[in-house]
C-alpha cells in the first residue's frame, strides 16, 4: 500500500543537509552533536559539520521489563548511568534484583558496541552543554527518548532531539523528556523510516568509527581514553570542625566545578583505599574531593564515637563550614559521598538548613542510621548498593521511603558490601561522578533522574 508523504530524502546525507539548516540557530552555541548508533551518525555528521561543533555518539539501550521485553522499564547509558521509570517498575511489582539481572545483560551489550563503536575513545564531556540527539528518523521513539534521558544525566544543561522524521505518537513522547523537539516531518501515517529515503542502506560499526574519528580530528576537545588528566593540586590541610582540629586531603582540580566532601565509616579514615579511588576518579572528571578525618587518633579508639553519627554529621557540617570560609572556594558548589556509617552522617548533616548540600552519594551505606533526619533531607540522593548486598539493600529500601527529594538507589550487580568484585568500584565511581555532574555542575531544570524512560 502506497501511503502519501511529503519529503523523501535522496539519503542520509541529504536528510542531514536538511535537518541542519533547521538547527542552524544552535550554530555558535557551546553544542555536542551526538549521533544514536548507527543510522543516526551520519546524519548527525552533517549537522555537527555544518553547525562547526563536535560529535559524538550517544551508545544507550532500553531495558525491558523481564516478561514483557517490549515494555521500557528504563534505560542505561555509559558511565554506569541508568535511569528508570518508577511508574513501570511499581506497577510490575518488579524488585532490585530484577533490574539488575536486566540491567546487567543489557549492560554487557552496551559495552561491547561502545568498544567496537569509540575504539578507546572517552566519551565527549556533555557537562553544561546543550547536547542534540539526532536519528535517521523515529518510528516508537524508545531510542531517542533513552538518549536524551541518558545525556541529561551525563550532565548536559540542554536537551533537543532531532529527526528527519518521527511518527506522530513518537512525537508526543520526545517532548515530556527533550527541551526542544526538531522533526522536519511528521506524517499522519508512518509505516517505517526507510519510506522515507530512496537509499536506506545500512550503515556499518567501521562507517561509525570512521565518521567519530574523522570528528576528532576536527574537534579533539576530549582526552583519550586512558590519557592522563592534568594532575589536580594536592594540599594537606587542618580542618577545624568548632573546636575540633582534623587532619585532611584536600584536592583541587584547574577550574574546578565543585567539591565533594567524604564520610568514611567504621574504622576506616581519610586513606580508605576506596574512597581515595573514588575520589581520584571524581577529580579526573573536573571535581573537588576532601578526604579527612571525622575522629582525632584518640578519638579513633573509643566504638561509641565510632558508631555517634550525630558527633559524625556536626564534624562534617564543621569541615563544610570550614571548606566554604577558604578563599577562592567560597561559592563552588559541595556535595557528600558517604560510606557506610559516614553515609548516615553525610544524611544527617545535609538535613541541616544551613548545610546548603547540592547532591549526596552513599556507598554501602546504613542511611537507615539517619532515619530520624531522612524526612528533611532534600538533598538529591543517590545510594549505591551492592546486588549481594542484601541486609543493606533492604535498609537503603526502607530509607528511600523516608526521604522526599529525588532519590535514587543503584544497585551494582553481584557486588558484596566494599565492592572488591573486579568493575564494581569502577561503576561505583562512574555513578557518583555522573551524579555529582548532573546535580552540582549541570543543572537541569525540571526533568528529573526518576523520569519515565
């Protein structure tokens, strides 16, 4: 059956000659054109070409609900980025452990295609910047809609997506997730993106890589991956929390965009190995860290001021006090990452009105421990927990419940409590990064991480 239509393009090339002109006004801006692989690279290409701004491809997969694959219960991206539609999962009764296992499969497949696809390429920084998803064209739009939920958690200020074509249906669905919706055509009747191109040949991963490394050269804006980032400015400082005198590690990245104070936990102190490797992976990303002490040596020694999160959380709130009173941090933005017992001392401080804390990160953390301060925590939180984790996970569950800002709990799959597992520290520090990104560097105006997907 021949369906009438408006425009066919000769081939993608032409379609991103097209789409381009339609975008001309981003021409200028500070803009990551970012292509869905495959067929949407070449368009994006184009546009990136003409509008003299970097590309980059934006690897996302859906993940389905278990028994019904087709339905989107969310969607994952790189940098360990997940984002989730709560409405979905309450209304498929679907535990932690389901979206693990979904996202751990569906994880391995997006791993495997940014391999062949970046050839050891970092990804472009999306921070701050208004990123424009581009396509071929949309037919459901569960692609597209993904990749702009996924580049507003990477930290870009502005989402468009734009298409050569959409369907109708599809085009409803964009605009609840994208700042701006570009679509040159959206016929009443859509049957496939391939009608609307005389050549519709399929675009291989060499032609991806190609195009990417082409870009590169054009616009070598990003590191490699494994280059090596300018090495922040390392300091140890005296923290004075009221009367208190603490030793610590203070950070600073060039031009640093925020800064991450950390609570380390039981027995643990400002040389957790963990922490630290967080810490030096936030700092590679353009972050702040200070690691100290939340105890003095003799203090160290005595379980119960180990396990007073309340002394814990006024130490933290003194060393924030603290961090803000130096000169040239005063106005840069701080965030908490809190492990453990340091993770409900990191709840317990940012419920205070005078904490001003822009995002939280708990790993392995007992928030249940601030469950008395968790209904005034409107930090945005993310808590972190491992898959085998169970006891916590079930605590960091009840927690969520409690606290009414935006809350998210990631769950990495198969990891124990300190996360040993090989990878799982990693995710872990790509998931704080992405957060701390997003909600202390990169606002976001009304679209939230708990958006449907």
């Amino acid at each position: 059956m021949e369906w009438p239509r408006t425009r066919e393009f000769r081939d993608r090339h032409d379609a991103g000659r097209a789409l381009a002109h339609a975008l001309a006004g981003f021409r200028g801006q500070d803009v990551v054109v970012l292509g869905l692989p495959r067929g949407g690279v070449p368009v994006a290409d184009v546009v990136a070409r003409a509008l003299d701004v970097p590309l980059d491809v934006l690897v996302v997969r859906k993940l389905g609900v278990p028994v019904q694959p087709e339905l989107a219960m969310g969607a994952i991206g790189e940098g360990g980025v997940r984002v989730l539609n709560d409405t979905v999962v309450r209304h498929c009764g679907l535990t932690e452990q389901d979206i693990a296992r979904a996202e751990a499969r569906e994880r391995e497949v997006l791993d495997d295609r940014v391999r062949r696809l970046r050839g050891g390429r970092a990804p472009r920084s999306l921070v701050g910047r208004t990123a424009i998803v581009v396509d071929d064209g949309v037919a459901t739009g569960a692609t597209a809609r993904a990749g702009c939920l996924v580049a507003h958690q990477l930290g870009a200020a502005r989402v468009v997506v734009a298409a050569p074509v959409a369907a109708a249906d599809a085009q409803a669905l964009l605009g609840q997730v994208a700042d701006e919706v570009v679509l040159l055509e959206v016929p009443d009747r859509f049957g496939s993106v391939g009608r609307f191109y005389r050549d519709f040949a399929q675009v291989s991963d060499g032609e991806v890589t190609e195009i990417l490394e082409a870009s590169r050269r054009d616009h070598p804006d990003a590191p490699e991956a494994g280059g090596s980032a300018p090495e922040p400015t390392v300091e140890e400082v005296e923290v004075r929390a009221g009367e208190t005198l603490l030793q610590g590690t203070l950070s600073l990245p060039a031009d640093a965009g925020a800064i991450v104070l950390f609570a380390h936990g039981s027995g643990s102190s400002r040389h957790s190995s963990r922490n630290r490797f967080v810490a030096q992976r936030l700092n590679q990303r353009g972050l702040g860290t200070l690691l100290f002490d939340l105890l003095t040596p003799d203090e160290g020694d005595d379980r119960e001021l180990v396990f007073d999160v309340e002394l814990l959380a006024g130490r933290l709130l003194g060393a924030t006090h603290w961090l803000r009173a130096r000169p040239g941090l005063e106005h840069l933005p701080i965030g908490y990452f809190g492990a453990s017992t340091g993770a409900a001392a990191a709840l317990w401080a940012a419920a205070s009105p005078d904490a001003r804390i822009g995002a939280v990160v708990s790993r392995g953390g007992r928030p249940d421990l601030a469950a008395a301060r968790a209904g005034q925590v409107t930090s945005p939180t993310l808590l972190v927990v491992g898959g085998a984790d169970e006891a916590v996970l079930d605590l960091n569950r009840r927690t969520r419940a409690l606290m009414p800002g935006v809350v998210e709990l990631a769950v990495v799959p198969g990891a124990s409590h300190l996360f040993p597992e090989p990878g799982a520290l990693d995710t872990v520090a790509d998931l704080a990064g992405t957060w701390f990104l997003r909600h202390l560097v990169g606002a976001l105006g009304s679209t939230e991480p708990g958006s449907d997907a």
